[in-house]
C-alpha cells in the first residue's frame, strides 16, 4: 500500500469526506491543505484570499506542498481544489505519493455547494456558470497531477473510499 495518498479534484467533489473515512479505514493521519494553511496563517481561507490575494494563496499552497514532500511520515492529503493547477504542484502531487482525482460534474458539485459560503471563488456572480468554466479550464490539470481517476457522480462517500481502498491494497 503506498503510504502518501493524495485527493485532488474540484470544490465539492468530496476530497474532504472521502480522506476522513479513508484515514479511518488506513490509520493513516488525514491532512488538508486548507486547515494546514488557515492554522498556520491563523486566518481563515477567506480572509486570505480578501486581504493577501488569490496569487499569495497559490504560492502558500505550494510552500505547503513542498515541505509535505520532505515528510517521512504516512498521510491521506485532501488538497484544496486549485492547488494541481497552480506553478509547480501537479508535478509534485505525481511525486510525492499515489493521487486520486475525484471527478464530478458541474451539476453534482453544484448540488454540493449549493448553500456553501466558505469558497471565495465561487462567492459572486452566477455560481453554475463558474463551476463550468472553472472546472472545464482545470481539467487537464487534474488529469496531469492524478495517477488515477474515480468517477464520483451517483456514489457514497463510503462507495468512493473502498474503490479506493480496492486499488491501493
Ligand atoms: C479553491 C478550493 C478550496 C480552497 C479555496 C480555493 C479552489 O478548497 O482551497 O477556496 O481554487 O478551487 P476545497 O476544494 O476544499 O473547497
């Protein structure tokens, strides 16, 4: 079993849900890049994107990355959802251990987020049309950074981690 595990895919898709029960299941720690970031800036995702900028938060995402490839220890990552698509990081995700893009259609991610409040990038404007053309632009991103893709649309978050488990034991 490898012992760096790695979800990637969009706002929504489940990367949160599906590391907790995965790291129930392995025993292995449950890191999230956001929490990470938020308790080492002490500032939630929010307030970083409103007072330092969505560029400042890309470069703290990858200075998160880069020190995580230094760990010997083993981790389920559940990464924020932008973080394959920005400088360096789908390389390093590949490198640093065995990632899952948790792929999801627009209509099912906004299902998801319907009520959310707490993804500046989805604050304004029309919330469907942003999840389209956000997810259709990071796509190939997602695609470069995984090593493997789950289908998630119509499954459980239980049904997604023993696919998972299935391909990692
Ligand atoms: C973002 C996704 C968020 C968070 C930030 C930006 C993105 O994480 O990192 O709001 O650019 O897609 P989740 O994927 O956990 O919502």
């Amino acid at each position: 079993m490898p012992d760096k595990i790695i979800l990637i895919g969009f706002m929504g898709s489940g990367k949160s849900s599906v590391g907790k029960e995965l790291s129930k299941k392995t025993g292995y720690k449950l890191l999230d890049s956001d929490t990470c970031i938020e308790e080492k800036k002490k500032k939630s995702i929010n307030e970083i994107f409103k007072d330092d900028g969505e560029r400042a938060f890309r470069d703290m995402e990858s200075e998160f990355l880069k020190a995580l490839a230094l760990s010997e220890e083993s981790f389920i990552l559940s990464t924020g959802g932008g973080m394959p698509c920005f400088n360096d990081n789908a390389k390093l995700i590949k490198e640093i251990g065995k990632s899952f893009y948790l792929m999801a259609s627009p209509d099912s991610i906004m299902e998801r987020l319907k009520n959310d409040t707490s993804r500046p990038l989805l604050r304004d404007g029309n919330r469907y049309e942003k999840i389209n053309s956000l997810l259709s632009k990071r796509e190939e991103y997602y695609k470069k950074a995984a090593d493997v893709i789950i289908e998630t649309d119509g499954k459980t978050v239980n049904e997604i981690t023993g696919e998972i488990i299935g391909l990692i034991k």
